[in-house]
C-alpha cells in the first residue's frame, strides 16, 4: 500500500477513503474550535484545485502561500499538488520588500493570502513582480472596495471550481493520477543569514520517505494531536502538521492567533509537538514570571522541589537508573504539587513526544523540561534534508547531543570537522542555482552542512556550532560563540545574546533582556522606566544581567576546554535584534556577521576597555517607515571564574 501513497494528493484521497469521518484539521475562529473531516478536507481541495484550473494554474507553475496557519492555505497546498504545481509558503511576517527576490526567482504568478495585510504587500511588491496576476484572499476583512482586477476572494474562486468540475467532472483525478514520487512538492526558501535566500527543491519521494521513516520509528499513529503555530515556510513546521499528518492520518489544531497559542494550547493538549528553542525559552520566561508573583509558600515549594527535579527527574523519564524510595516519593509528591500543574500550565499534559530543532538548545533548558516529565528531544536536520537526520531515542538522551542517525540517513565528519550528510530526504537542487547546489552536494551525494561536530562513544552527534563560528582566542582556547550563547538565554531575562572572540584575546557579549520578564521583575521592585531602551539602561537591570554572565563564568570554568572562553566583558543592547532590522533570520537566528559589521562600535568599545559608548541605529518600523534609535551603553567587567570556584559552585 505506501509504494502506492506515493504523491500528497494521493495520501489525501487515501485517508478520506479509509477515516472518511476523523478529524483532519482544526481551526478556532472567534473562541470557537471548527472541525474537518478527511472526506470534508478531499472535497474542499477538490473544489480549490479545480478553481485553480480555472484560473489558468497549470503544472510545473509555482504559487505562494502567506498566513498564519489557517485550513484554507493547507489546502491550497495540496491543491496545487493536484495539478502537478508547486506550493511556495512564505514567512508571514516579512516585509514587502524580502518577497521580491523569491516571486522573481520562482516566477509565481499566483497567490493565496490569508487578509488585508499580506494582500496589501503584495501589492506592493506587484510593480516589480509583474508575472504576478491572481490574488486570493481567505479573510475579507477590510477588503471589501479593493477593485484591482488580479484580487479575488477565496469563495469565490470555490464557486469557479465547483462550475468548472460540473464542466470536467473527470479532470481532477486525471491530474492526480499524472502526479509522480519525483515531481516537485514544495519549494522552500531557506531564511539565509548571509545573501538571497536560496530555493530548496523537495520532491513527494524525499518528503514522504523522511516523514514516513521518522513516523515508524516514533510510532506515530492517527490518534495524535497537533498544534500548528509555527511559521508555514518552516520545513520543520510542513513536516510535523502537513506531511505526516497526511502519513499517518492524525489531526492537526489551529490556532486562533498568536497571541492566543498559550491559551490554545492548554485547550488542545497535543500529544506530538515541534517547537524551536526559542518557544521553550519564552514558555520558561512565563513560568518564571508566575512564580516571581505567586506567595512565598509557593515559592518555597516551587523551588525545593525542582531541586528534587533537577536531580533525579530526568533519570525516572529515562527510566534506565535505579532511583532511592525516598527520592521517587518526594517526586511523586513534586509531581502532584509541582509538575502535574506546570505541565498543565504550559499545555503538556498529553504530550508523548516533543521535539525541538531548527537551532542548538541550551543544556539547561533541556534539562529543565525532561526533570518535570516532558518528553523533550532533540531533533537534527535542516531544510535540506527534509529535517529528520538525527533523533535521540527514548532511554538515550542526553542534553548535549542530537541522538543517533534515523532510519537509513548516513553520516561522516570531513577531516575540518564539519558534518556530512546523506540521507534519502536530501533535496534535489537550489532552484535555478546549480553554483550553489554543486557547493552543498559533492559529487558523491554528501550534503554539506556547515556544522561543526563528533560523535561520542554511544554514537551520539554532538554539535559543537557552525563550522565557520567555531574558533579560537588568541591564546589557542576553543571559542564556540553559539554554547556561550545558548547558556545565557537559559535565564529568564535574557532573550538573545551575541558572543565575540574570534582571533582576540577574551570573549565579550552583547545582550538583548527579555522584555517582559525584566519589566515584571523591576515593577515588583518599584523601578520605572519608559520603554525598552530605558529599562535596559537601568544599573539594578545590569547588576541583574551580570549575575547570569558570572553564573555562565562558573559553568563554563568547569569544562577544561572552554574554561578560556569566560565573558570578559558585556553590554545591553539598546533595542531587540529584529528580522525586519536584518539582525537575525525570520527563524530567529543571528547574523553573526551582520551584526558584528552594524555594531562594530560597540564591538570596538567592548575590547578597547571603555566604559561606555554611543550608539545610534537606523530601525524599520512595522508600517515600512525607517526611524532611528540612539542611546549611550555602559559596558560592565564580568567576575571571571576559577575551576575551584566553579567546583563549589556546582
């Protein structure tokens, strides 16, 4: 039966014949969850593929796909796969301007929006993607004068499907049967921290064979439940709520809004979840904040026994270590008191498995969950590869690995260190770039990453950092940037940081506070401010960010390898690194360089010894207007820490 499930289209048909009546997909609107079934879903997709049709959408054309997730921009997805075209789902959140290279270099003619906003860029941008001509809109909102002949809305485009399957009753089938393993499936734009964004090519073959092969040895089965909040242009998002789904047939949730997801949630309790760190980072941030307002009592108790947690915690998930009575008692009295309701609180209850991947995780974050009974793992793959490289297996995981190769992929370290890959999910080709597929795949089919790694004596991948982050001080000390970073933003006021030291003679910082968490802790302690950049300006916010700079010295003068690599110095950046500022990806991953080419000032004041410098950056504002922000930045010398501390430390 799977060598005939071969296309998405045809697993779609598959599971409205054989769960007619199950759930396939989720949506609250207005407080209020609707319901799909897989026949429901076939039907809808047939009526869109067939308006499509009528449209003038062929095979081998591209089209766009720009939203939140919503149901009817899932199913433009498998619509176009129909007819043998090619879905493009693009970051939500940018601007105008970062579509322009992506609608010219796929030449998409037609798009799916999800309302005013994202029809109004593509507006925009319609002068200089003249190939552009069909506009469809899912929300009407606001909409309602727009007159442009290329803008139609979504119902409408189902009544010229419905009229042109009267007309073709056996066309829709006829272009799913065409439908073949190698076609393309989707083409997804890789965020890239440096240049244009580059177009990876997936078939139905790589995608399916991936999503299946991680579906067998996690045992996902059509009971799953699934919330869908991450960006849709993320391969790991279309992996985990779109292609196994369709796979194993389960039930996919989304969210009313963003702002609604905690809520949404708590409501839904999946069972198979995928977030990048930075999810669980702002989730810790919120449990931290409710705890730093809840009554002594409950404080005194939240902390006792995630100390409790924090040592044996992980050993009973993993269940591989005899614990004492007394230990699993106090546990057990933790997890009634304690982690039941935290786990309730941030939405896990039911969860089984949980994976996070897209971005290295700090270790004490990882630990963090697994102690209070998430079944947290760490995944590794990238877009390339259709995500699933490496997995940790249950009763295997370890918080400073990736786990083991899945399935058949294989894997080997080039003599410089950096990982290869080969595995039957890799990509075809980077869209019209044969350069640059010829420089990520050799000859031989090896994918390279540009990690930088090892495995361990259980066969376990450790990443150490990108490849070409991984460097040395001056005086020969291993400087892996992304570590040091990943331990800062365990704490809770410290949303991102930027490690330097790469050929110098001491590592230095830059910080980025977390908003919400710092604003809640200087309230309770009756200090004012005005806004982002005064709040990260106060001496008390310093002295409170120096405590975890000094934690990490102590962490990080424990290992013998990274013990040269202590902060020296640090400062507090005066406004967040924003995509829109072209500091990090829309994936929320720093541009290392970039970063260290706008704010060489400050780079230059943290290794010249000064005290403070002036700072002042243009910014880019929401509605496209460009301002600018100025502020003087103290820059604060970090306690350095010796082994023997940090032994009585730890």
């Amino acid at each position: 039966m799977a060598e005939s499930l071969d296309t998405f289209p045809r697993l779609l048909l598959h599971n409205a014949k054989v769960r007619p009546d199950l759930p396939a997909i989720r949506e609250k609107d207005l407080g209020i969850w609707q319901s799909w079934t897989w026949s429901e879903v076939a039907a809808e997709v047939r009526t869109l593929a067939c308006g499509l049709a009528a449209q003038g959408f062929k095979r081998g054309m591209t089209i766009a796909l720009i939203g939140d997730n919503r149901p009817r921009l899932y199913w433009g997805v498998t619509a176009a796969q129909c007819l043998g075209g090619v879905p493009v789902p693009l970051y939500q959140d940018a601007v105008a301007d970062e579509w322009v290279f992506v609608f010219q270099n796929a030449e998409i003619a037609f798009a799916i929006a999800e309302d005013q906003e994202q029809v109004d860029k593509l507006l925009e941008i319609m002068p200089k993607c003249p190939q552009l001509k069909h506009i469809y809109f899912d929300d009407p909102r606001g909409l309602r004068h727009y007159d442009q002949p290329e803008i139609m809305g979504y119902d409408e485009l189902l009544e010229l499907g419905r009229e042109f399957d009267r007309a073709h009753p056996d066309y829709f089938l006829a272009e799913v049967e065409k439908g073949r393993p190698e076609d393309m499936a989707a083409l997804f734009y890789t965020s890239g921290t440096t240049g244009n964004p580059k177009g990876v090519v997936h078939s139905n073959k790589n995608l399916i064979t991936t999503g299946r092969m991680a579906a067998e040895i996690e045992g996902i089965t059509e009971n799953e439940n699934v919330l869908a909040f991450l960006p849709m242009a993320w391969i790991g998002q279309n992996m985990f709520s779109y292609t196994q789904a369709l796979i194993c047939g389960f039930c996919v949730n989304c969210p009313e809004s963003s702002d609604t997801v905690m809520t949404d949630l708590r409501e839904i309790g999946p069972s198979y979840f995928l977030a990048p760190p930075s999810v669980f980072e702002r989730l810790l941030t919120q449990v931290t904040i409710r705890m730093e307002d809840a009554s002594w009592l409950k404080r005194k108790m939240y902390h006792y026994f995630m100390g409790v947690a924090n040592r044996v915690g992980g050993k009973i998930l993993d269940a591989k270590e005899p614990i004492g009575f007394w230990d699993r008692l106090l546990y057990k009295i933790g997890d009634l008191c304690v982690y039941g309701p935290l786990r309730n609180v941030l939405g896990m209850t039911r969860i089984r498995i949980t994976y996070t991947g897209g971005e290295a995780i700090g270790p004490d974050l990882f630990k963090f969950y697994r102690s209070i009974g998430v079944n947290l793992k760490q995944l590794y793959g990238a877009t390339e590869t259709s995500v699933f490289v490496c997995v940790q297996p249950d009763g295997q995981v370890k918080p400073d690995t990736v786990g083991k190769t899945v399935g058949s992929v294989q894997i080997k370290i080039a003599d410089s260190g950096e990982i290869l890959i080969k595995t039957p999910g890799l990509f075809d080709e980077y869209y019209k770039n044969p350069q640059a597929t010829a420089e990520a795949k050799d000859a031989d089919g090896w994918f390279h990453t540009g990690d930088a790694g090892f495995f361990d004596a259980d066969e376990h991948l450790k990443i150490l950092d990108r490849a070409k982050d991984v460097g040395r001080l001056n005086d020969g000390t291993l400087f892996a940037p992304k570590y040091i970073e990943n331990k800062l933003k365990f704490f809770p006021y410290i949303k991102e940081a930027v490690a330097f030291g790469q050929g110098r003679d001491m590592c230095c910082a830059c910080v980025n506070i977390e908003f919400d968490a710092v604003a809640n802790w200087a309230e309770r302690r009756n200090i004012s401010y005005s806004g982002y950049t005064d709040l990260a300006s106060r001496p008390e916010v310093y002295d409170l960010v120096q405590d975890c700079v000094e934690h990490v010295n102590r962490d990080l003068a424990a290992d013998e390898k990274l013990a040269g690599s202590q902060i020296h110095r640090f400062l507090i950046l005066h406004k967040e690194l924003d995509p829109d500022d072209g500091e990090i990806t829309r994936t929320r991953k720093v541009r290392r360089g970039f970063v260290a080419e706008k704010y060489a000032t400050l780079v230059d004041a943290l290794y010249s010894g000064k005290g403070e410098c002036f700072i002042e950056t243009q910014v880019k504002f929401e509605d496209g207007r460009t301002g600018t922000i100025s502020a003087i930045l103290r820059i604060v010398d970090a306690k350095l820490a010796s082994p023997d501390a940090a032994k009585r430390a730890a």
